[in-house]
C-alpha cells in the first residue's frame, strides 16, 4: 500500500471515529493528521524528483560511457598493432614506457609514452596549458653520469 493510500485509510478512520474538535484531544489528532497529509504530499513531491533525477543519471551516464570510448579509443592500444586493447599481452605496450609529468599550471598528473615524447610537446588534458619537452638538459645530466 502506498504512503497517499495509508493516509486516506488513516483520515477515513478518523473522519468515522467522529472526533470531537473542541477537546483538546481531538483538536490534537486531527492538528496531527493534517501534519500528516502536508508531509505525504511532500514525501511524493520528493520520491518524484529522485525518480526523475535517477533517470537523468542514467542517462548521462550512458552518454558519458560513449564520450569515453570516443575520446579514449578504449577498442584500440593506440600503437597501430591489431591487438583488442592496451593490457593485451601481444601488444608492444609496456607500463615500464610510462612517464609521468605535472602540468605547472593545473598541478594535473600526466601519463605520457615514448611516442608522445618524441612530439616534443602536448597540451594539459585538464587545463589545455602546451607541455613542451625539452631533452637537451637531460642528455647531458646522462652524459655527466656516464663519465663519473
């Protein structure tokens, strides 16, 4: 039974119990039932809206899913191999090829791979900042290294 049908049963066993309004008791039950009735009205107000606003999630999380896939070719590995994705064991992927860099602008952690390096620069997913790579400095520190 729904919450509208229990509060019409209630107040049509009020209304048959013919409650004197001019006691004090009956003026309380009946205060009570008209509590009662404000706060099912609000309680259905509010179960419409979550229904709504569950549907809405649905909705935009499907179309999110979809986003997903698109922006992140989540089918393909990116590296041009017929593999299905980039934890396939076939795949010239490798997690050791990573390399983790922070945009100065946005403090976001990027995760780049030696051919996004070899680009020389890509802009911030999070902010569009430009991410320049230069390895001169890199190449020398490796030098100094070797020669130590």
């Amino acid at each position: 039974m729904k919450l509208t049908e229990k509060m019409s049963y209630l107040q049509g066993l009020l209304d048959g119990l013919e409650v004197d309004s001019s006691t004090k008791e009956g003026k309380a039950l009946l205060q009570m039932a008209d509590v009662m009735q404000e706060l099912v009205v609000c309680v259905d107000d509010l179960q419409s809206q979550v229904d709504e606003l569950t549907e809405l999630c649905d909705i935009l999380d499907s179309d999110l899913g979809e986003v997903e896939e698109d922006l992140y070719d989540l089918g393909d590995c990116g590296m041009g191999c017929d593999c299905e994705d980039e934890f396939d064991d076939d795949c010239g992927f490798d997690d050791d090829e990573l390399y983790e860099v922070c945009c100065p602008t946005c403090g976001d952690s990027v995760l780049l791979d030696e051919y996004m390096l070899e680009e020389g620069s890509i802009d911030c997913p999070n902010c569009g900042e430009c991410l320049e790579f230069d390895f001169n400095d890199v190449e020398l520190a490796e030098a100094e290294d070797t020669e130590e």
